[in-house]
C-alpha cells in the first residue's frame, strides 16, 4: 500500500513587476521614468510651439517681401493702367508664385476684383479678407480663411506716379504648406524626444539596478524597519561598537561605547584621535595590526579592546568590553589568595613553634617552654592588635592583616604607623570595598617589590610603613588618607608623570607588570581622589580620597 504524502507549500515570490515596483529602487526607477517622460515631453512641447511660431514670423516675412516686390513691379504698374490686366498679369504672378514658393498671388483692384488667381475660376470674383487699410496705403498681414483654407496673407497697395492707390496686392501662405514645413523638424524634434526618452530610461534603470543590488531589494517599509531593528540591537547591546571609515573618522558609536569611554555630545565625523581619550587605546585603535583582547584604561573604567578592519581598508570596526568588576574582582581574588598563602605559611610556623613548645615539656623544661611560647604569642599577636586597634573597618583591617602575613613571608616588615586611626563607619557608602582594595592592595604590593629590590642593592632591611588615618574629620574637606612608604630605590624625578600610566614599571621580567598603579590612580579619579608621588628613604605614594559624603550625613545628624 502506497502512502501519498500532501506536497509542502511553497511561499510564492510575486512576479518581477510587482516585487519591482514594490522595492525602493523600482519606486525611484519608475518615479524617474515619469520625470524624465514629462521633462522630455514637456520639452518637446515648448520646441515645437517655438518652432511654429517662428515659422509663421518667417511665412509672414516672406509673404511680405513677395508682396512688396510685385506692387513695386513696373510690369504691374503697366498692366493695371491698361485695357485688361488679367492677360498680362496672369502668368506674370504664377511664374513668381511657383518661384517663390507661395501659395497664392492676387492682384486686384481697388474695389477688391480680382485680375489674377492661381484658380482661373475664381478671376473676377471679390476677394476675401480685408483691404481697407490697403486702400489706405498701409500693409498688414492676417490669418484669414479664402479660396485655398485658411493662410497668412498680406494686402499691399499698388502706387501709380501721381503717388495714388490704383490697385492691391496680396500674397499668402496656406497654413498646411506651413504646417508641411514644419513636418521635418518636428519628425526630428519627436526622434531627439524619444531617444532622450530612451537614454535616460537605460540610464535610471542602471542605476537603480545598482541601487536595488545595495539594498537587496527591500522596499521603504522594509528598510524602515530594519533601521529600527539595528538601532534597537546597537542600544540594547552591551557591548561597546564604534565604526570608524578610511580617514579614521567616527561613523557609529553605540551608548554602551559612550557609557565606557566617557564620550558625550555629537561624535559622528570626529576623529578618533580628537575624542579625547587615552594615548594608549587611540594608539591600538589606530595601529595597523589588529587589536586582540588587549586592556586599556580610561578615566574610570578597563576595558578590552578589539579591532578589525572592514572589507579592503573600507575602515575599522572597534568594540570594547567592560573589564572594571572583573578587574575588581581579581583583585580581590588575588588578595584572597595570599591570605590563604598567608595563612598556610603561619600554619605551617605555628606548628613548627608548637613542636618546640612540646620538646621543650617532654624535656623537663616547663619554664623554658612557657617563656618560648608566651614571647611567639606576643610577637604574632602584636600587629594584629595594633592593626584592630587602629583600623575599625573591616574591609581594610582584613587587607592589612593579610598583606603583612605576605609581606613577612617574603622577608619584609610591614608596620602601620601610630598616628594611624579609622573608625567604624566612618567611610560613605559610595566608597565602595572593592576601590579600598585596589587602591591599598597595589599600593603595598608594589611598595613590597620595591623594599625587596633595594634590599638586594642596600644592607637596609627591607621595610613597608602604611599610614590610614581619617584627615579633617569635622571639616567639609575631610578625607581618607592612604600613605604607604618603602624602603627601595625610590622613583625617579624623571618619571613621575608616567607612573600611573598603562604599561610602566620598574620590572624587567616582562610578566604583565604595569597595571596596578593605573588602576589606583583609575580608583581613586573616580572617586574624586588624588595620588601624590614623594620620596623619604625610599618611594612614598599618598592617595587621598574625600568623604564629603558622610561630612554633609554629620551636619544632618547634628540637626
């Protein structure tokens, strides 16, 4: 048994004239079409009104000169003074009738009989048309409707010696012997209009070819809508995408680029190198290798930098990821873990003090083994006092405990100075944790390094002082001061203005280094801060960071 299967429906395309007129260039193809038809004709039109009329001057001149010339004939003269003026002046008038070319030439008298007629019937017979102001000795031209049809004519009279009309001449044009002179140049006149026609429909019908290639054939509607489309995706991305063209000029930034970079008014047509952002990054966005993943700071975040180039050198695509909390975050990870360090280190010295401690018992020595362990509990109980005493807060009492178990670990002395003093809650909560982290963590790091380096070069021990104290508690300028000093080499004068720059550092072993003072000076800009560089034995670095914030709580408490 055979199973039929109902056949899939297939959306059907609409036939190439509709889906033509449909898209934005078969619009714009056909809106063309009729404004080049209507120029053309348009034209063609005002030609030929043009053309007729000055036909019609040119027939009126030429009737006019004719007419003249045979009033001013002495032949006629004669001949319409004798006893019968049709037999001399009959063939006389066709002879130049069929040499000039006109239509009719009638010589009549003054009562308006005609002599001669291109129709012998019509000999004798008045004339039609007006001959007043001939009789008058004026000549004036008319269209008017005779014998023949209508033509233009003109009546002249004829002068006898004694300066007296004796008889009229007229001479027209029939308007189908006009209308036949102007059959060939409108027949030209209709073949320039039709390939003007022709040319500028191929024409408008090439170009919108291309257009209707650039745009995929989508109509208005459609192009409307995918602009909204992508100026939703731009803004709901988080990402940040910036657009660059061959001279470096800004083509598209997205908020989220804005919102990293700190930019604000107009940017499209900027340059990149005047938007006022860090050397570093406008260096990598205009470098000639592509970026990868590269961190770059601004004024107050990280950020990842990627950059590739669009086609064949069409311009540059650049987006940027927001690096700042996780940045913040290794941070904080890399301090968790050297308090692990920290205190595994101590575990492990703890125990090897508590073996001694037993020895000393099973040997008998019980005054020596509670002197031994009485002075080891001092001694590690000693900072920590020191370091709860002071410091009340309990993010920066963790951290400095912590860094002087690694400090000491690595040979340095860490000591907090005695004029060091921070009460619980006294930092505003806009001063995030995680900026105090950055800011002391890599303050004393790098002090750490330093002490160590110029033990290696100097019999000094090596040694770290960090004053945190509260400056200006009562006053509008109250700050937190953060002041860390070693016992190294010191910064040279030279190099101050760089310090805080992506990328510098004293250290040669190429493993990343450079980063932490950018982000304390990063942290302590965006908390309306500033970072002082000075030299005692060594360097000394001073954040200082305002709690303007929890001055304005205190005058509202004390209201």
């Amino acid at each position: 048994m055979s199973v039929r299967t109902a056949p899939t429906r297939q959306r059907r395309r609409p036939p190439l004239p509709r889906r033509l007129v449909r898209s934005l260039a078969g619009q714009l193809f056909v809106v063309q079409v009729v404004i080049v038809a209507a120029v053309v004709a348009g034209g063609a039109v005002l030609a030929y009104l043009y053309t007729a009329e000055r036909t019609e001057d040119a027939a009126r001149r030429e009737v006019t000169s004719v007419a003249h010339a045979v009033a001013d004939s002495p032949s006629v003269r004669s001949a319409v003074a004798g006893p019968d003026p049709t037999a001399v002046l009959q063939p006389y008038v066709e002879q130049v009738r069929q040499d000039t070319g006109v239509s009719f030439i009638t010589v009549m008298d003054t009562g308006g009989v005609r002599w001669t007629h291109p129709l012998p019937d019509q000999i004798g017979k008045r004339y039609l048309g007006h001959i007043d102001w001939a009789l008058a000795g004026q000549t004036r031209s008319e269209t008017y409707t005779g014998t023949l049809g209508p033509s233009v004519r003109v009546v002249t009279p004829v002068w006898d010696d004694r300066h007296q009309v004796v008889a009229l001449v007229s001479v027209g044009l029939t308007l189908e012997s006009i209308s036949a002179q102007l059959s060939g140049p409108l027949l030209a006149l209709v073949g320039v209009a039709v390939a003007a026609l022709a040319l500028g429909g191929v024409g408008t019908y090439l170009a919108n070819s291309r257009l209707r290639r650039h745009t995929h054939g989508m109509g208005p509607d459609e192009l409307s809508h995918l602009y909204e489309y992508h100026q939703a995706t731009l803004r709901s991305v988080r990402e940040g995408l910036i657009l660059l063209d061959r001279s470096h000029r800004v083509v598209l930034c997205n908020d989220a680029a804005r919102e990293l970079l700190g930019l604000a008014g107009e940017l499209d047509g900027r340059p990149m190198a005047e938007l006022g952002l860090p050397e570093a990054l406008v260096a990598a966005v205009l470098g000639e290798a592509p970026a990868r993943d590269e961190v770059h700071l601004t004024a107050e975040r990280v950020v990842v930098l990627n950059t590739s180039t669009i086609g064949t050198g069409l311009g540059r695509v650049v987006t940027l990821r927001d690096h700042t909390e996780l940045q913040s975050l290794s941070g904080e990870l890399d301090s968790v873990r050297g308090f692990t360090e920290a205190l595994g280190a101590q575990a492990h010295e703890a125990a090897n003090r508590l073996h001694a401690v037993v020895s000393l018992i099973e040997l008998g020595r019980h005054e020596q083994a509670v002197e031994f362990a009485t002075a080891e509990l001092e001694l590690a109980q000693q900072l920590t006092d020191r370091v709860v005493a002071a410091v009340s807060e309990p993010v920066l009492a963790a951290l400095l405990l912590g860094k002087a178990a690694q400090a000491a670990e690595r040979g340095v002395e860490l000591t907090l100075t005695e004029d060091s003093r921070i009460d619980d809650g006294v930092l505003p909560p806009g001063l995030s944790a995680r900026d105090l982290i950055t800011v002391l963590g890599n303050l004393i790091d790098n002090a750490v390094d330093a002490a160590i380096a110029g033990a290696a070069q100097s019999p000094v021990p090596p040694e770290v002082t960090v004053t945190a104290r509260i400056d200006g508690e009562a006053s509008p300028e109250a700050c937190l001061l953060l002041r860390v000093a070693d016992t190294g080499a010191g910064i040279d004068s030279a190099a101050v203005q760089d310090v805080f720059r992506r990328g510098w550092s004293t250290k040669q072993d190429g493993r990343g280094h450079g980063l932490g003072l950018a982000l304390v000076a990063q942290a302590a800009r965006r908390n309306g801060g500033t970072v002082e560089v000075g030299r005692e034995r060594g360097a000394v670095l001073t954040v200082r960071l305002p709690l303007a914030g929890r001055a304005r709580e205190r005058e509202g408490a004390l209201t």
